[in-house]
C-alpha cells in the first residue's frame, strides 16, 4: 500500500465550484505540505502544517484553504474554484526536521472549466 | 533573479555517458540540498540530499556542492534510458528555522540509446 495517498486522482469541475483534495499517510509523519505544479513554473507550496494545531500559509496561497484534521490527514480546498487553478496538486509529507526528505503521494490532476 | 535556478533542457546525453545536472540558489545561508527525480505525470522521489561541501556519492549518482558559489550539481555516471525524466532541484533556503523546501523548475533529461 501507498505510504501517503491522494484522492481523487484526476477531477475536473467548472468555474466557482468548490471542491476538496484530500491526502493522507501512513508514515507517522507530523509535517504535511501541499504544492502544486504547473509547466514551466515547477512545485510550489500552497499551504504547510507542522502539527495538528499548526497551519501555515506558502507562496501560493490565495484562493485556497487546508484543513488538518489528524496527524494523517491534511485536506486542500478551492473554495470557488477559477480556470488558472487548472494544474498537477500534490502532498508531501516529512518526518520534522528540515534536512530530511519529503514524500511525495501520487498527485491529483485538477481541471477547472 | 530566481531562488533555485535550473537550466529547464532539455538536456540530450547518450547512453553510457556522464549526464550532469546544475542549479545555483541565491541565499549563502542554505543548508540543505536535496535533487529529486520526476518522470512524466509521476510524482517526485527523492535522488540525493548533500549538505556538505564536496561530494557525496550513492551509486551512479554523484551530488557535488560549493557554498562559496552557490551551486550544486548532480553527476550520473554510465547513463541509461531510464535515467530520462525531469530532476529538480530543492534547497531550504535561509537555512534553519526556514522550514521550507524552494524547487526549480527543473531540467529535462533524454538519455539517447
């Protein structure tokens, strides 16, 4: 079995549709993060959680929402979802310190119309 | 000019050859490093890590890191076709206490039978 999983997969909606991507692991791991990819632009981070009381905004974070709501599980939101957010979502999770590695699930392939 | 700069490629190297692999980052205070390995629509996995100057060895793969000039470079030894696949670069920038991974956008490798 996959260590952190995503779901769904591939989603595609329409403009000001909300919609929720979740992502959970197995690891044990506190830290979760989420990036998305776009071509050309490469990961960057949308939001970043510690710990289960710890939120914390990337980059990238307008027009989105997380939602921790266990140490496995870290949720990503688009509250009204607009074209431009059209891209491959991933989560990543990390044991605590920042030398160690991230883990990458699958990803999930978002179209927004 | 951008934090972790790559070159995008894409980079043409015939099999059995030395691909080498580049990226600068701008803040002299990193400390971690990290080259990950993305093939088409799959997510990333982590390569190397290097946070020492020198290199730093791990089969085929070589990372090399100069903090005087900010750079850090990744060698593939006798390179195969499967080696062909997209590798970003990662640095936590500003060093500890930065909790934060900052990607290139990496640079496409075709490993040419």
């Amino acid at each position: 079995d996959a260590d952190v999983t995503q779901t769904p997969r591939n989603r595609i909606t329409k403009t000001g549709k909300r919609i929720m991507l979740e992502c959970s692991q197995t690891k044990g791991h506190d830290r979760m993060y989420w990036y998305r990819q776009d071509p050309g632009l490469g990961l960057r981070l949308i939001y970043y959680s510690f710990d289960v009381k710890d939120i914390n905004k990337g980059e990238i974070s307008d027009g989105y929402s997380v939602s921790r709501q266990a140490q496995a599980k870290f949720s990503l939101s688009l509250e009204s979802a607009i074209p431009n957010q059209t891209a491959l979502y991933f989560c990543a999770t990390s044991v605590g310190h920042t030398t160690d590695t991230q883990y990458f699930g699958p990803g999930t392939r978002l179209t927004v119309l | 000019q951008k934090e972790v700069e790559q070159n995008s490629g894409p980079l043409s190297v015939p099999e059995g050859a030395i691909a080498s692999l580049n990226c600068t980052y701008s803040d002299r205070v990193s400390q971690s490093f990290f080259w990950y390995r993305q093939y088409s629509g799959k997510s990333p996995e982590l390569i190397m890590s290097i946070y020492s100057n020198g290199d730093k060895e791990d089969g085929r793969f070589t990372a090399q890191l100069n903090k005087a000039s900010q750079y850090v470079s990744l060698l593939i030894r006798d390179s195969q076709p499967s080696d062909s696949a997209t590798y970003l670069c990662a640095v936590n920038l500003r060093g500890f206490g930065n909790e934060k991974l900052t990607f290139g956008t990496g640079t496409r490798l075709t490993i040419i039978p």
